[in-house]
C-alpha cells in the first residue's frame, strides 16, 4: 500500500530513531543507542542522553532518507516525538525536526510516544504473531488494547482510533516493569541494563521458589475503577522489588548462597502473572478482542509466553511486532504521523515544546 511520506524522529530516551514510512509501509528505520555509556552508572544519564542525541540526531537521519531511498523534499510531513520522556532528551529530537519543517516548509506532528508505541502495530507485515506479510488496507481493529512495558512505562491504552480517541486505562504507580527489572538486576548482582539478564537466570530457576507479591490485586483495589482507591488496571512493583531485597538480605545474613536461578524465575513470573492478568481483564471488561504488546520488555520469555496463552485462553488476538520495532524508534513516530496525515488531523505547528510529563 502507498500512502504519506513521513519521516519521524524519536528521542525521549536514549534511542535516537529516525524511520521513514509510506503509509503503512515500513521504508527505513535508522537508530543510534546510547546505551553504551549508560551501563557503567546502572542507569540511564539524562544528560549523558542528550548530548548522545545531537551527536546522532543528523546522521541517523543521513541513514534513514538513504536506506528508504528519498530526500527530504519528497516527504509529506515530519513527525516527532514530544513526550513523555526525559526533557532534555526530548528537546533534541524536538529542536531538529522543527529545525527541518522550517527548512522544508513540510508540515510538521508531534506525537505522543506511547501512542507512536501503538502505531507501530499498523505497518504492514510487520508483527510476528498475526498474518505475517500478509498486506492489509486497515489493520487497525475498531477497539485495540496495548500493553506497553519498558523501562520507562508500564500501561495498559484502549485505542478506539489511533488519530483521535486514545485512553489510558491504567498504569503503573511507581516503577516502570523495565525499571524493576533493573533494580532487581542490580539486587541480585547481576548486569544492567538487567532484563535480559534476569530473563537469562531465570532459566534454570524454579518460578514457584518464592511466592513474590502480586501488586495491587488485593480485593480493595480490585474494585470498580470509579472507587476511591481502586487500582483496577493499575500496577506497583515497588513491593515486589522490597521483597526480592528481603529474600536475599535474608540468605547473606544467613551465610547462605543466594539461589539467583530461583529468586529471578519466581520474580520474573510475578511480574508476567500481574501483567498478564490486568491485560486480559481490562481487555474482557472493554470488548478488546485485540491486543498489542510493545516496550522493551515484550523481549521476556515469560511475559511473551504468558500473554500468549492467557489471551488465546480469553479469544484475544495478540500482536507482538519484531523486538526492533517494540523498544524505541523512529519508525514508530512515522507510523503514527502517517495516520494523522491520513485521517487529515491539523498539523502541529512549531508552537509546541518537548512536553516531558505528558500521559
Ligand atoms: O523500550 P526500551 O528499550 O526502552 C525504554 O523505553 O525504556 O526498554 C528497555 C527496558 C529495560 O528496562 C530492560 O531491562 C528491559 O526493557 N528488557 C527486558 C528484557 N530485555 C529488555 N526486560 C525483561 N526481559 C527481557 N528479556
Ligand atoms: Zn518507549
């Protein structure tokens, strides 16, 4: 299928993203990741991120419009992402697109960066549970359900149309699910940034060992979500990240080996089980037959492997697109311009600013 040209920039963290779409049709998704500098200090330096940024912002989009084949003045409108995210971060990829759309004169979107996570689910062939490469004029189902987990969010969106009508059903309290995985990472003295390595030793461990709390899935906060103090769709992971710290406090003081295996299987199944299950509810309560997993923590095994079968459980068809296209890219943000190019929503101007707390 053909459609607008967008070019879209991402910046809100520490991936520098610049994608290219036609459409729905993927052309070029360049990112740079500042990763790197980051792993020494266990987390991600604002700072550090921004100046990352502006030395990759220009030549990641030097390789995106060379990998998908066009200059900028081909382009129908440029898109970015302008919140949520680190301020100073957000700034840069803000700066440059504004930059471009007064060079250009093209019209210019800002985006909001968990919406974009959604767009991304629109481009054809590109989602690895459902029809792979099968081309589809309208893939976007009527009532879509996100869930999106990463180490800067953890929500659960119903998206009735990506261009105008987006809600947020619930979210986390305190950490992100990426964030606790990091900071239980660093309790069991394992690598940062620390999912992949707790999805690596919960190999061999045993997920029943401990039975780690469940946030928020006490009756009380169970409750309808007008109640005062329900917390229906919504997630904490504070409690569970204390108890993973008294566990192993507990066999150091005990002159005791610490069974890494089994405390990052049991802690890993907690966060899938709440995850999972608040998924499906929110989903079943909303008549979302259709649900997208994206963040970087759609990479864990368990979490993949649980959402998977709970929504095959409640006839909820499940997409998860390649992990390159669920952690942070500019691809993303184009898909998303390209729909509000298409649903003929007014451009942005350039009166907008990098907008951090944005929901
Ligand atoms: O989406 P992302 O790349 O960047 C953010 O927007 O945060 O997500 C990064 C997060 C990190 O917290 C990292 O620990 C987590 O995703 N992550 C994982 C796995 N791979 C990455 N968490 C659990 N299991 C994994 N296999
Ligand atoms: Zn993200």
């Amino acid at each position: 299928s053909t459609g607008p040209l967008v070019l879209g920039i991402e910046s809100s963290c520490d991936e520098t993203g610049v994608g290219v779409v036609s459409g729905t049709r993927l052309l070029a998704n360049a990112v740079s990741s500042s990763m790197d500098e980051h792993v020494r200090f266990g987390g991600v330096i604002p700072e550090i991120a921004s100046r990352a940024h502006l030395d990759a912002m220009l030549p990641t989009l030097r390789a995106a419009l060379d990998t998908a084949g066009v200059g900028l003045a081909d382009v129908d409108a440029i898109a970015v992402t302008s919140g949520p995210g680190l301020s100073g971060a957000l700034m840069v990829g803000v700066s440059a697109a504004k930059a471009l759309a007064l060079a250009t004169g093209k019209p210019l979107y800002a985006v909001n960066h968990l919406v974009a996570h959604v767009g991304v689910g629109l481009l054809d062939g590109e989602t690895s549970d459902s029809a792979a490469g099968s081309e589809n004029e309208n893939p976007l189902p009527e009532n879509l359900g996100a869930l999106l987990v990463s180490g800067g969010h953890t929500e659960i969106l119903r998206v009735r149309s990506i261009a105008s009508d987006v809600e947020l059903l619930g979210a986390t309290l305190d950490d992100a699910a990426g964030e606790a995985y990091d900071k239980v990472a660093r309790i069991l003295g394992l690598a940062y940034p620390g999912g992949p390595a707790i999805d690596a030793a919960a190999a061999d461990g045993d997920p029943r060992a401990f039975a780690f709390p469940r946030g928020l899935t006490a009756p009380k906060y169970l409750g309808s979500t007008e109640a005062p103090g329900s917390h229906r769709y919504d997630f904490s992971f504070s409690g569970l990240k204390t108890a993973v710290a008294r566990v192993v406090e507990g066999f150091t003081a005990r002159g005791e080996t610490v069974p890494v295996a089994d405390v990052a299987a049991s802690f890993q199944e907690a966060v899938a089980d709440v995850i999972t299950r608040k998924a499906v509810l929110a989903c079943r309560e909303h008549g979302i037959t259709s649900l997208l997993l994206g963040g970087g923590v759609a990479a864990n095994s368990r979490l993949r492997a649980l959402t998977a079968q709970r929504c095959a459980e409640a006839g909820i068809e499940l997409t998860v697109p390649p992990l390159r296209l669920c952690t942070d890219n500019g691809a993303m943000v184009a898909a998303l311009g390209a729909q509000l190019v298409a649903a003929g929503v007014a451009p942005s101007g350039t009166g907008f600013g990098a907008d951090s707390s944005q929901p």
